[in-house]
C-alpha cells in the first residue's frame, strides 16, 4: 500500500511525503493526502496584489508561469480522477478557507483557486445534480462547536480525537443541494453545517476532514493510517445503488436495528452529558466572586450569584445589574481593584444612579456594592476589601457592602441548606456593611 503526503504534516513510517510539482503520478498511489494550503505557494512570489486584493499574473510577461500552473494542475487533476474512478482509491482532504486564489489575466481571465485540483465531476442524485469543484463551497467558519460525529465509520476515531481542535470552513453546495444526497456527512456543527464528508467516486472516495489546526503530525498518522486501511479494503462504496437493499443476508436486519438504538442511545447521552456541561459551567462560574477575570468577569460572577438565589436579572447600563429580589428592586454595582481596597469611584457610580432613579423615575431602588480586592490572593488572608469612606458611605445612604467572599460563603449556604430567601431578603435590606451570619 502507497500513501503520499501533499503539504500536510504529517509524521510515521509507511508515507511518503512529496510537492505538487514534484511527485510520482498520483494515480500510482493508494491514497493522497493533501492539504489546499499548499497550493497558493505555487504562485506567492511571482503573482502581484492588486487594488481590488487580487492576485494576478500577466501571460506574457509572467515567464511562463501560468502556462506551467494551468498545465500542472491540468495533470495532476486528471492523475486524481483515475486514481478514483479506475484505482478505486482515496483522496483524503484537509478543509480549509476558500481564500486566497490567483486570476490569470486574459480575455476572459481564468481563475485558480486552492481547489482547482479537485477532479472535474458532475454527480446526479435524483433529483440533485453537484458539479464538482464548481458546485462545492468551502465556507470560512472557524469553531470548536463539532455538534456530532458519526458514530460507525473508520474515521471517527481520528475525528473525535482531534475534536477539540475545531475546524476552519464548512462544506455546502453553491445551489444548496443536500450534501447527504451525495454522501456521508461525518460531523456537523451546532448549526448542522457539514464539517467532514465521505463522498463516493466511481470505485474510490473522496473524504473531507476538518482542518484540525495544531493536530499533533505523529498522532494524526498514528489515527489516520488504520481507518485509510480499513476504506481500502472495503470492497464497495458504503453508498450503492438502489437494488442493493434488495440482497440482504442473515442476522443483517438484527444488527442494524441494534445499531440504530446504540445511536438512539448514543445520541441521549450526548445531550445530557451536554446539559450537565452546561450546569456545571455555570456552577464553576461563581467561582469568580472569588477570582474574577476582570470587571465583566465579576459583573458574569455576579449575575450568575443572583439567578441561583431566584432573582431576576438584567444587565443596567456598562457597570451595573438591576434586580428582582422579591418585592424589592435591587440595583447592584460591582467593583473590582486588583491592589489595596476598593475606593470610593464605585461608590459614588452607584449613588449618583440611585439618585437618578429616585429623581427622574420615580422609582425606590436599594444598592448593593459587591467588592473584590487583591484577588490574586487566598480570600482568608486579603487585607480590607474597601476604603473607611466606602464603608461610612454605605451606611449612611443605606446602601449594602459587601464583598465577593461574604456573598459566596451566603451562596454555599443558601443552596445547601435551601436558605435563599433568607440571603435574598438580607441584600435587600441590609444598610451598610454585610453582617449576616449563616
């Protein structure tokens, strides 16, 4: 078994590795891996950026250049095609942004893309059609959101593997046919966009994979090279022709019912593994009372605090929260000072914006002032949290102060000892420093 690597790092024995303008026929391969990337270096050095952020070249004055490039391609794409229809081979392919391509000057000029070694194809799945690589979009769209992953197919343990790693485009059809139609979707998104495919070709496949930035080249041959084996010695397509549902064989109707209530049962835990994430996440979130990652990160901290005691919470503006906390409204500022205590800025935010309610709304509002200082330090060993002006100045306007480390230890005991509305009725009525104790 041949393997050839085109601009993909990729490490271990039983590969090849070799350029584009350099290689054996590609059709005396098994498989070709190859990574589009590649294939704008062809032309960087030689092309010019124009005023509309085109590359081009001029024929004639570009020392043959193109002429070699369309002639290159030309090859290496018929090369590919017979390594597919007739070799029954694999043509695996790294999924990236669809950016930078070359404009060969002429009347009309023709366009080079990443892509335009991918064979010329026209595939019909009634009532579809997918011209290729014309027909196909490589949509710049980076995330780690990989949503699902196919459950039963050699590639999954390299596509879960590397997961986390997210990908840099997503695969759709320029007149919006199904890709489904004319292959395996293996991942999808969030947002259903096809992330990986297996598309069927003559005897061979065409398999895109996400780009996988940063994918260790060792390990990604190590997970690679047994499902590329796998592919090879199938002896059809996964995907056949209609009349071959028709020949069935023993104990095949048993297992794919089995099959289908693993996926039924995979497909659950999936979900609640994904909402115990979630909760969890949230659950951790609190823990920025205590360390926060800035302001708005002790303003998130905060309004998480407030949920889980059973107030309603809204954002008020850059630097505040307005509260519901039983019949009270609550207006609470955060505030934050990574050396010495908090001083009086934060303070006299929050009751200048008292005051405005009360003057201009109407409205009867009780502060809060949630203070953090020195957060880099254990919470049991930080100095004072605010300045004596702070602390006068609450208690004479009637405003609540308290700090990230007394609200959480209030939280800890309100949610294991089902107290919150104690906690919640002593924000809102406490006037000047916090002194419940729990």
């Amino acid at each position: 078994m041949r393997i050839i690597s085109i601009g993909w790092e990729l490490e271990g024995p039983e590969l090849e590795r070799a350029e584009l303008f350099s290689a054996e026929s590609l059709a005396s391969y098994d498989a070709v891996l190859w990574d589009p990337e590649a294939v704008p270096q062809l032309w960087r050095g030689h092309a010019q950026l124009e005023g509309e952020g085109i590359w081009r070249i001029y024929p004639g004055r570009d020392l043959g250049l193109s002429r070699a490039l369309e002639r290159l391609l030309s090859l290496r794409r018929d090369e590919l095609s017979d390594l597919l229809q007739r070799g029954g081979g694999l043509l695996v392919v790294r999924v990236r942004p669809e950016e930078e391509e070359l404009e060969i000057a002429g009347n009309p000029p023709r366009r080079i893309t990443p892509y335009s070694l991918l064979p010329h194809l026209s595939l019909v799945a009634d009532p579809h059609h997918l011209a290729l690589p014309q027909g196909l979009r490589f949509v710049p769209r980076r995330g780690r959101d990989i949503a699902w992953v196919e459950a039963a197919h050699p590639l999954t343990p390299y596509l879960e593997s590397f997961r986390p790693l997210g990908y840099q485009a997503v695969l759709a059809s320029s007149l919006g046919a199904p890709l489904s139609a004319f292959g395996r979707v293996l991942v999808t998104n969030r947002v259903g966009d096809a992330v990986a495919w297996d598309l069927p070709v003559g005897t061979g496949r065409i398999l895109f994979l996400p780009a996988f930035p940063g994918a260790d080249p060792r390990r990604a041959w190590e997970l690679l090279l047994p499902a590329l084996v796998e592919l090879l010695e199938s002896p059809l397509p996964e995907e056949g022709p209609d009349w071959l549902s028709h020949y069935s064989l023993p104990e095949e109707e048993e297992l794919s019912a089995k099959l289908s209530q693993l996926e039924d049962e995979r497909r659950r835990l999936e979900e609640e593994a994904l909402g115990i994430k979630q909760r969890l996440e949230k659950v951790s979130g609190l823990r920025g009372l205590l360390y926060p990652r800035g302001l708005a990160g002790l303003r998130a901290a905060v309004k998480l605090a407030l949920e889980r005691l059973d107030c309603s919470v809204a954002p008020h503006g850059e630097r505040f929260l307005a509260a519901q906390a039983g019949k009270r409204e609550l207006l609470i500022r955060p505030a934050l000072s990574l050396s010495g205590p908090v001083g009086p800025e934060p303070y006299r935010e929050l009751l200048l914006e008292l005051d405005r309610l009360a003057t201009e709304e109407g409205r009867e509002v009780h502060g809060v002032l949630v203070a953090v200082a020195e957060p880099r330090l254990d919470p049991r060993r930080r100095g004072l949290q605010w300045t004596e002006a702070v602390r006068r100045g609450c208690r004479e306007h009637g405003i609540t102060l308290i700090s990230g480390y007394q609200l959480f230890q209030a939280l800890q005991v309100a949610l294991a000892e089902d107290r919150a509305g104690e906690v919640r009725e002593a924000l809102a009525e406490t006037e000047g420093e916090w002194r419940l104790k729990l």
